[in-house]
C-alpha cells in the first residue's frame, strides 16, 4: 500500500523531471503525448490485468555514456493487482 514507503528527496525528483524534458525535447514529443501514450497503454492493459492505475509510471530515458550510442528508453511501471479470467 506504500504506507512505508520513503519518499524521494526533491533534488531526485528534479533532476528527473529535467531528464524527462530533455529527452522528450530531443525525440520532439512533449509531456501530453507521453500522457497520451499511458492512457493508450493503460486501456490496452486493462483489458487482461487489473492495474493500480494510481501507481502506474511511464518513463523515457537516455540510455548511453558520455553522449556516446544514446537511445531512448521507454520505461513502464506498472503495478499489477490480478489477472483478468476470461
């Protein structure tokens, strides 16, 4: 339920978030179009999991050293409750 759960300290989550923009700027995408592609994903999940909508995160991110063969990665997080019987 992540009533433990440690919170990240602000400078993480900053320096994240500047990631974010700088790698979304680089592929020429925004923040909606990420938001749009959770909610698409989200739906297509939903169909066989049931998913704690709350605590699902999609992420992109360089991959690479020193500038050297970067590659945006799509990062998915995503938390499963059950699987849908059919």
């Amino acid at each position: 339920m992540g009533l433990f759960r440690k919170a990240a300290p602000s400078k993480d989550i900053a320096r994240d978030r500047l990631k974010m923009i700088l790698v979304t700027d680089r592929m020429d995408s925004s923040a909606h179009v990420l938001e749009m592609m959770k909610n698409e994903l989200l739906i297509v999940l939903q169909k066989y999991l049931h998913i704690d909508e709350d605590d699902f995160d999609l992420q992109i991110h360089q991959q690479g050293h020193d500038g050297v063969d970067e590659q945006a990665r799509l990062k998915a997080d995503i938390p499963i409750i059950s699987v849908k019987r059919r």
